[in-house]
C-alpha cells in the first residue's frame, strides 16, 4: 500500500495532535489496549504504509498485516500465582508473506519502559520467529528490542532494548521513525541493512532449541538404558519417538490444538503412555501408532527425568512461544538433529550401556548438516509444481503425487 512520504508526516502529525489533546484520560486503566489499537495503533500502521485492513484484497498468505486473536493461558509467575497472560503477537508486519517484525500493544496505562514482563513477551515472540527486531509500544512510548538475544524472565526491562521513542518523537525524529517502521523502508531492506551485524550476545532459537533437544535425548537415553539392555537402533528408536510425541503436543498446545501445560500435568510415565495412547485416537496418525511400537509401552522413565524435561518446555524456565515459531525452523533442527546417534560406549558397574552423543558417520565427514535454503525450496517448487497446477480442478490436483527424492 503506497503512500506519499509528506502525506504520512501529515497523518502523523494529526495523530500525535489527537494523543495530546485527552493524554490524562488516555493514561488511565479505563481506556482499553482494544480503543488504543482502533484510535491510534491501526491508523499509526495505516500512515506508515502498512495495509492493515487488507483493502489490496491480498490472500492470506500475503497479506501486509495479521491481527492475532488472543489465546489466554494460564502461566505460573516467579512469586508463586497465576497469570492469565498468554497471547500470541497482536500485529505481525510482513512483506510478500515474511515477517518482518512483531508489534506488541499494552495500555498506555501500562509501564512499558519499565515493566519486564511486557519487555519479555516482545522478545519472547521475535526470538522464537527468528527475526531481527520486534516494538513493544502504548503509544506513548515506541520501544525497539533486538530479537537475536535469547530472552529469560528475569530480564530487566532493559535488556536487548535498542531505542526508546515518545509519542512527540513521532513527529520530532520522523524521518528516523519513517526508516524503522514504514512498508517502503521495510521492504526496501533497509531492516536487514540497518540490524544485519548479529550482536556478540546472541543466541538463536535454533541452535538453543537443539542443544536443548540433545540434553533431553542424553537424558532419556541413560535413563532408559539404566533399566533395560537395549542395542543401539532399539535405544534411538525409543527416544526419537519420545521426543517426537513430546515436542508435537507441546507445540498443538501453544498453537491451541492441545489444551495448554497438559504435558506439565503429567507426573510419571504411565501418565504419558496414556496421552500418547488418547493422541494416538485423536491424530490418527503413524507419530503416536503403539502397533509397531511396543518396546514404548513396556519401556519406563523415570518421574524426575520427565518433570525436568516438561519443566524446560514452559514459562518461567522456557522461553519457548511454539505458536510463532516457523515450521521451517522446526525442520531444519529436526535435520540437524538427525545428523547425530545415541552410541554406546562403554558399560557400567551395572553392566548396562553407558551412552554417549556422536555425530552420523557421513556427517562428520561433511562436516556438518546442510539445509537447502528457503528461497531456493521455495524456487523449486514454484518452477515444479505451479505449471502443473495451473488450470487444474481440485479433483485433478488430488491425483497429483509429489515425491522428494533428495529427502535424505
């Protein structure tokens, strides 16, 4: 959605006018994050450049703006209660269908600058959908974080925060705003050119996640050798399949398929076969199918190890946000992550297996796992499937069979 660069200072200028003018009213809890958002939040967007009601007519697919509707969820807080917080980004900005940024809303009653918990939860998001910057903002104050920087709870507000504007700099550092958050700017690059130095502190959601995923398997691995005296395919495949069933329902449940901390609920492993076995109905699908897969069944785990594990996947110790994460993401771990092998290396005074993390022979010789970039993926098929497709009716599209044959 073009718009004249002098004709968004002037709607901008309006805007700031209008805050001003009621600024006591506005800063009370009476006014809602919902009127801030309808009086100054969507046409702030709107002046920018950004087609928040999609009058473009783009699919959903492309569309400049998505508005989230809230998810609320229970969250535990440091001291012990219970909040009712949880909700998944209110503005997502994108170009052709990538995100840029996150913009997260608060009431101009809320302390934005100082409070942690707002500052978390921007963070939060845009670490987890691997982009650069998200802004926290109330209006009154307009707050850039740097995403790249793995956020914890008890980060002071002020952490990763690059730069703090009032409602008045709109006007007063405009052309400064107009680079940092118009559609002509972001899409020009100008995000990836400004922010494009990673800062020294930071920590990726991916390579977080797997280091992660790699101590739980270590976890399980040892825990379940301890009992049993299983050869290497046999220990692989049952904790692959663990660690597949978990991460599946943890992710159904911030994206609100699954009932959320239903895996925190769980207190042993008679618990979980049990939720495995009622996914197992629900899904229909091979993930959590037992017929070929009875050593899960017969196999046990210890309470502790599953509580330390399930306890890493939630707030206040996780910093995970599964609704936001991108799918391409979760496979590109997912590769890595099978770039390595539970091996057995030795055997205890038990005489059971002693277990260790080694990487897949033929990955260590390439030094590593390599992902086919996105743009290339989404290159090829474009170039296979689009001719294909066009002209076809939904009953000849059904008859297509796509194979990847350079799936590894």
């Amino acid at each position: 959605m073009l718009i004249d660069k002098q004709a968004t200072f002037t709607q901008i200028q309006a805007l700031t006018k209008a805050f001003a003018g009621q600024y006591s009213y506005y800063k009370t809890p009476a006014y809602s994050e919902a009127q801030l958002r309808i009086d100054f939040l969507n046409p702030l967007l709107k002046a920018f450049g950004w087609d928040v009601d999609n009058i473009d007519g783009k699919s959903a697919y492309l569309r400049d703006v998505i508005q989230e509707e809230a998810i609320t969820v229970e969250e535990d807080d440091a001291d012990g209660s219970s909040t009712l917080t949880k909700k998944n980004p209110d503005y997502t900005l994108r170009v052709g269908g990538e995100r840029k940024l996150f913009v997260e809303a608060k009431k101009v009653s809320v302390d934005v600058e100082g409070n942690p918990k707002p500052a978390f939860q921007t963070r939060r998001y845009g670490w987890n959908a691997g982009l650069m910057v998200s802004i926290l903002t109330n209006f009154d104050k307009i707050i850039l974080y740097d995403c790249r920087i793995k956020p914890a709870a008890n980060d002071p507000a002020s952490t990763a925060r690059l730069a703090v504007f009032t409602f008045n700099d709109l006007v007063e550092k405009f052309d400064e705003l107009y680079e940092l958050l118009s559609f002509e700017s972001i899409a020009s690059g100008n995000l990836e050119q400004k922010y494009g130095t990673v800062p020294r502190q930071a920590q990726p959601f991916d390579a977080y996640f797997l280091q992660q995923i790699e101590h739980w398997r270590t976890l399980l691995a040892t825990d379940i050798m301890a009992k049993q005296d299983l050869d290497e395919v046999t220990i692989n495949f049952l904790v692959q399949r663990l660690l597949n069933r978990i991460v599946f329902l943890r992710i159904c449940e911030d994206r609100a398929i699954e009932q959320y901390a239903t895996l925190q609920q769980v207190t042993d492993y008679s618990q979980l076969k049990a939720l495995f076995l009622r996914a197992d109905k629900r899904y229909n699908a091979g993930l959590f199918d037992f017929i070929e897969d009875e050593l899960s069944l017969q196999s046990t785990v210890d309470t502790g190890t599953l509580v330390s594990i399930f306890n890493e996947l939630y707030y206040p110790q996780s910093p995970y946000d599964f609704s936001v994460v991108d799918p391409a993401i979760l496979s590109q771990i997912y590769e890595h992550y099978l770039g390595s092998r539970i091996a057995i290396v030795g055997r205890g005074p038990s005489g059971r297996g002693l277990v260790s993390i080694v990487a897949e022979a033929e990955i260590a010789a390439s030094d590593g796992v390599v992902s086919t970039p996105k743009a290339v993926v989404e290159k090829i098929v474009k170039e296979t499937l689009h001719p294909l497709l066009h002209g076809c009716t939904v009953a000849e599209v059904l008859q297509l069979r796509v194979a990847d044959i350079c799936c590894g």
